[in-house]
C-alpha cells in the first residue's frame, strides 16, 4: 500500500518542489497566538539586509513544524504498510500541500517501530536548524491510549510558563502539534507514541533564546505556517513578544530592552542581578515590545541602546529601523542649542544625517547635557506611546566601549 492510498480522501495535487511554496515563518522563535497580531505597529516592516537587494525569486522552505510532521507521517507509513516512503505530502497550515523528500539512508521499519528522517531545507534563510535532521520513530500505543509526542535528543522540553505549552511537554507550539496529529490522522485513528529527535539540536539551540525562555535539551519545533520566508522580520517580532510573556508568566515585572548584541552585553553590566529572560533584544521593534509590556503588566522597562535608535525614539519613531526612518536633526538643533552647547556641538546637529557625528561631538568636547536630554525626550515619548502605562528609563551607552554615558532623569 503506497503513501496515496492511505492518504484516501485528503489526497490532494501536491505543489511544485522545496522552495517554491510561498508565506512565512522562520527562525527559533516561539508561537504566534492571537495576541502577538494586535496592536500591529503600522510602519512598515524593515527591510530584507542590504546584501540581499537585487536578488529575486529568494528561495523558500520548510519550517521545523512541517518536517516534524513529514517524518512522523513517514514513519507511521511505514509501521503501518512496512517500508518507508520516498517522499511524503502534509497539509500546511496557511493552505496546500507540501511534498518533502524522506531520507531513505536512515529510514527503518521492524516490527514494533518505525523510524524516518525529513532533512529541513530554509530555502534562503540563515535559520540555523537548516539542514537539520528531523527523525521522528513511531510505535503502536495501548488502544485505550491517547497519541504522545515526546522529545527524545535534541529537542527541547519545557520548562517554564508562558509558552503556551505544558512544562515538562516537548517544546512543539501549538500549530505544529495539530499538525503533526492531523498528518498522523490521515494515515490511521489507532493511537501510537512518537518521539521526536535532532542530531545536533542542543548545538543549534544554542543560536536561539530557548535556554532564555526556559527550552532544555535541543531546537523547538515550531512554525505558524509551515513555510520559511526569507528574512521574515515577522518571527523575529513574535519571539520578542513571547519572550516577554515568559518573563511576565515567571513573575517578572521589570525587563530590560536591548538593541542589540552590544547593548544586551552593556545592559548585563548595568543590572548584573537580572534574571537571564528579562534582557530582551528588540532591534527596530521597539513600540512593538513596549505594547506587548503593557499587555503583560510589566511595571517598569529600561531600555539600552546607542544615540542613533535613541534620537529616533525621541523623536517618537517607535520602529527605528534605517531604512524606515531618519534622525531629526532639527531636533538635535534644538536640543544643541537649549542646553547652551559649545558652537562645534551646533554645528555638528546638522551637518550629517547621522546622530554618530553629533554624539562624537558631545564626547569630544565632554559635555553631555545634550544626550541626556535626548535620553529625557525618548523616554516621554515611549511613555505617551503607552500612556504611561509603566515606570521607564533610557540608558545611553558609548557606541565602542559599551560603558553608560547618559542616563534619563
């Protein structure tokens, strides 16, 4: 009996080949729930990266959730007719089918489980679980059971609130799950036990926050589409706001906002007692976490940053990103000139587009006033952004050494 045969009714024309299916998801993020679509920040989103312009027809592929499914639905075809199939067709979550290919050299069938491997193709995306081998094995479960996914090597297990799935349960979110037991419907109602693995997941797991977010032992399996879109900035929005809803599920009711990579690491230093979940780094999605605070009863937000998303902010640019938004210099000419700065610091307000020259002004000439007033402004706009829905400060640091400058007062 082949794979169309079981499939019976939900045998449906499968589309093209790995990269050709279309929509998004990507990276080791965690799960997009109703909430995370509220509020949308209506600026557009960034950007793809700059070395990426002029490319077309960027390839696409595969998340985590739809190979998991793959390969469990493999596997269960083969525990159910004896030989693993050469390839295998899921139902996406955005719609359509997907035909994956089944890596045979590492399929087997005996005569109480089965096992297969659907090797995850991202299309053009630097995800870094590309390539990686999802093996799932598959076993018959007592009949007055109920089906069990369960994480063997290399994929997480929860262990804290606030991902919308039970601690102790393998990190599959929700989407994902129904989709892995929808695939297995299809194929058979007798219940079975399926443990999932990744060879290689716990180092992957490492260039994601999942430890952060309390994901023990390996790679999540995830996607709210079942599609990789290249450089989606949607996933990335959506594990900073879930990691916000972790930190608020632990109790948690500070966070510290971050940039970026150096400013994580300033902020580290600038509160060393902080628990690991609450330095969040937002990038350009500023306004988006500070919504998300508000909806999680954060009560105070610091935020670490350098002097150009921080003029930005003042100027009540919530998504900061380059290519969306420009500094005010009329702003920092106004800034310059109310705190009685030297000639060469009014100057320097306007005479590039960038905030860099004006802060390397300030420095040069140590005098502050400037900045710290900049912090000032970004902090009330941030707070107009929520209607001051919680207490915050604004931390300037040096753009080399990373060390505190200026500080909102």
């Amino acid at each position: 009996m082949d794979e169309a045969e079981l499939r019976g009714k939900n045998n449906q024309p499968g589309i093209d080949s790995i990269g050709r299916v279309s929509n998004e998801d990507t990276y080791q993020c965690d799960p997009v729930t109703a909430d995370l679509k509220a509020e949308q920040d209506s600026r557009p989103e960034p950007d793809m990266p700059d070395i990426m312009k002029g490319r077309k027809a960027l390839r696409q592929g595969y998340t985590t959730g739809t190979c998991a499914s793959a390969a469990a639905k493999a596997a269960l075809i083969g525990l159910s007719a004896g030989h693993i199939p050469e390839t295998v067709s899921v139902t996406l979550p955005a719609g359509g089918i997907a035909e994956l290919p089944v890596e045979m050299s590492a399929g087997h069938v005996d005569n109480n489980s089965a096992t297969a491997v659907v090797i995850k193709d991202a299309g053009d995306d630097p995800d870094c679980t590309n390539g990686a081998w999802m093996t799932a094995t598959v076993k018959w479960a007592d009949p007055n059971d109920q089906t069990r996914l369960l994480a063997g090597p290399g994929v997480g297990t929860v262990t804290m609130e606030g991902l919308g799935i039970p601690v102790g349960e393998p990190a599959i979110t929700p989407i994902p799950r129904k989709m892995i037991l929808d695939s297995l419907e299809e194929i058979t109602s007798r219940p079975v036990i399926v443990t999932f693995e990744v060879p290689g997941g716990e180092v992957m797991a490492r260039e994601t926050t999942n430890e952060r977010l309390g994901i023990i032992g390996g790679i999540s399996i995830l996607g709210t589409t079942g599609i990789v879109k290249p450089f989606s900035t949607a996933a990335y929005r959506a594990s900073i706001l879930r990691q916000i809803d972790v930190a608020s599920a632990r109790g948690f009711r500070e966070l510290a906002l971050c940039i970026g990579s150096r400013s994580e690491k300033a902020a580290m230093n600038i509160f060393p007692g902080y628990d690991p979940v609450l330095f969040v780094e937002v990038g350009d999605f500023t306004g988006a976490a500070l919504k998300q605070a508000v909806r999680r009863n954060i009560q105070k937000v610091s935020l670490v940053a350098m002097v150009g998303k921080i003029s930005k902010l003042a100027a009540g640019t919530m998504m900061t990103h380059f290519h969306k938004s420009n500094v005010d210099t009329m702003l920092l000419l106004n800034i310059a000139t109310s705190t009685h700065s030297p000639p060469a610091i009014v100057e320097a307000a306007t005479r590039t587009s960038t905030a860099r020259h004006f802060y390397e002004v300030c420095i040069a000439h140590n005098y502050l006033p400037p900045l710290q007033v900049l912090c000032d402004l970004a902090r009330q706009e941030c707070l107009n952004f929520v209607d001051n829905a919680f207490e915050m400060d604004i931390y300037m640091i040096d753009l080399n050494s990373g060390e505190l400058v200026a500080k909102s007062g």
